[in-house]
C-alpha cells in the first residue's frame, strides 16, 4: 500500500499517465466495441473476459472472434492472431535499446503492456534510444492507464452486449472497426492489391475446411504484395494501426 | 452465428495460446538476452501480412450468408460496410468510421428487417 502511494506520487509515472490520458479515451472505446462485438458473435460472458485479460489486443482480437465462434482449428487462430499482431514484433525491436538490459521476468510483464500507442507517446518523450533514469516509471504511468480503460470499457461492452438482443447485428461492430483499420494500412498500389487479393480469395475459397481460406488469403496476398513491390521501388511501413 | 462458445478446456487453453501470442509477438525482440538483428523477410512480410489477415477475415463477414454469396442487395451490412469505407476514405478516423457505418446498418437492420 505504501509502495503503491509512493509510486503514484512519482513525477514520472504521472507524467506517463497525464501523456496516454487523452489518447486512451480513443482506446476505451475500442475496448467497448471489442467487447460488445465479442458477446454478440456469441461468446459467452466468462469466455470474452478471459479473452480480453489474456489476449489485450483489440485488432488480433476482433480478427480471432469470428474463428473462435465458427469452430476454426487452434492453430488457424494462431496463424491469424501472429500475422495481426506482426507490427508489434517490429515494436519490439524499437523498445529495446531503452529496455533490454532489464531482467527477463521485468522484460516479460513490459512485453505484454507495450501497446502501439505506448510506444508513440514514450518516443515522443524519450526520442533518445538509450537507458535514461525515469524511463521505467514513466512506462508503467503510460501502460497503467491504457490497460485500465481498455479493460474497464471492455467488460462493460460485455455486460452490455450480453444485454441487447442478437437480432441488431452489434457484432458487425467488429468488421466495421476494421476496415478502419484496413483502410489505414493502403499506402500505395502494392498494398491496395494485396487487400484486394486476400478479400478475394478468402470469400472464393469460403467452402474450404478448417477456416483455411484465411490462411489461403493471407498468403495469397503476400504473393501478390511482394510481385507488385518489386516492380516499384517504393517501401512505407504500414503502422498506423492502434490496440 | 453458431452455438455459443461456453467455458471449456480446450477453449480456455485456446486463449492462453493467443495471449502467449500477445506476448510473443510484443517481446520478439524483447525477450532474448542476446540482440538479434531484424531479418530481411519479416520486415518485407510485415508490409503485407496483417493487410492480408485483416481483409480476409473482413469480407465473408460482410458479403457472406450462411457461406453463399449475398443473393440481394437488402442487406444492411453491404450498405454499413460501403458507408463505413467512404467514410474511412474521407476523413481517415477509425472511431468515426464505425459510427458512421452503425449509423447506417443499424436503422437498416431494425427498421427496415434487411
């Protein structure tokens, strides 16, 4: 209890916290979609808690959704969730020079708070990629904040979609919030033709057991992306995505 | 829609092996003690794997019934899917987008039964 006064009392975990407060009024309402969307797709209550605590990631989850609903194999979701969540392996690389000479356990609880929009404000604080004195608390002010909206705005989507009848369709929710996110993801033609590509092949090839007309689509259209990429030249990273 | 999905072994190890993919994926570089450098087909597969993932997992979604193609155009969510993609298109802000597109599925869907 003392531990946790003196920690709120830490410059800079407040100053984390001040940083992801008004970019997590964005994430609290991903939460509440994604939570609605989970129970509407027809998981049931304890399931969508669970999936929220464990998994804390709002694309890779509403991906997973319509998977675990329709019965897909473990190792389809898996496959989804990776490909999804591929940004966050780049992330990774970048959180290391400020934290890889920490303890692996330490390591292990930063790894799964570090959000996308974590990573944006802490940059921005700390555009240096070196150890600095502050950099720790500030990163748990940051994560603090963004893990308590998203799940308290995700269990209520949950109790609240457990409320509203399944005829209104809220768990379309889901897929309109990512064709957000597809949307933001086409940069130039190479990227526009592997969106067009996977959507393609994944309603052709529906009939196909197990869900594998995911996997069929995703690498389809890595095909695709790549035979269009090497004929131009240009690269930009699709990042603009958020948790 | 199928039955629901209830809380069972083998979908409670399904979620511990999703959020182990949370984990593995937000400390790939993380983890190691030793630095690894970031190899050349992951930054290229990057550019297009969670693009691909996404979409395939978004259109069934919207043009599928049942598994079979949409047979009519009376169906909210082509109507809330086109809006939501306009928007997207226009003004670039996700949370807006998914108001816009509830704003015309919704009406669509309890209003007029499409």
């Amino acid at each position: 209890m003392h531990g946790l006064r003196a920690w709120l009392r830490n410059d800079f975990v407040r100053l984390g916290a001040r940083d992801m407060t008004a970019p997590s009024i964005g994430i609290a309402a991903w939460g509440l979609v994604t939570g609605v969307a989970m129970v509407k797709s027809g998981l049931s209550v304890p399931v969508a808690l669970t999936m929220s605590l464990l998994m804390f990631a709002a694309s890779a989850q509403l991906a997973t959704i319509p998977l675990l609903a329709a019965g897909a194999p473990v190792w389809v979701m898996l496959a989804a969730a990776t490909c999804v969540n591929l940004r966050f392996v780049v992330l990774s690389a970048q959180w290391r020079p400020y934290f890889g000479a920490l303890p692996r356990a330490q390591r292990m609880r930063l790894a799964y708070f570090a959000a996308d929009l974590n990573y944006v404000q802490f940059v921005h604080r700390f555009p240096e990629p070196l150890p600095r004195p502050g950099q720790l608390p500030y990163f748990w002010g940051g994560v603090a904040i963004n893990w308590i909206s998203w799940q308290l705005l995700s269990v209520a989507g949950v109790l609240l979609g457990d409320r509203v009848p399944t005829h209104w369709g809220l768990d379309f929710a889901g897929p309109l919030v990512l064709i957000g996110v597809v949307g933001s993801m086409l940069v130039d033609r190479a990227t526009w033709v592997a969106a067009g590509v996977a959507a393609a092949v994944s309603v052709l090839a529906y009939a196909l057991p197990l869900k594998l007309n995911v996997l069929a689509a995703i690498v389809a259209a890595v095909a695709a992306g790549l035979l269009v990429d090497h004929r131009s030249t240009r690269t930009v990273l699709p990042l603009d995505d958020r948790t | 829609m199928q039955d629901g999905v209830e809380w069972t072994w083998p979908v409670v190890l399904t979620l511990l092996a999703l959020g182990g993919v949370t984990l593995l994926t937000r400390g790939f570089f993380l983890l190691p003690d030793r630095e690894w450098p970031l190899p050349a087909w992951l930054s290229k597969g990057l550019r297009y794997a969670p693009l691909a993932a996404l979409a395939a997992i978004v259109a069934p979604e919207v043009v599928l019934t049942q598994g079979q193609l949409v047979q009519t155009w009376q169906d909210a969510r082509l109507f809330g899917a086109l809006a939501a993609a306009l928007c997207y298109a226009v003004r670039r802000d996700v949370l807006l987008t998914l108001v816009v597109g509830m704003g015309v599925f919704l009406p669509l869907r309890l209003l007029l039964g499409w």
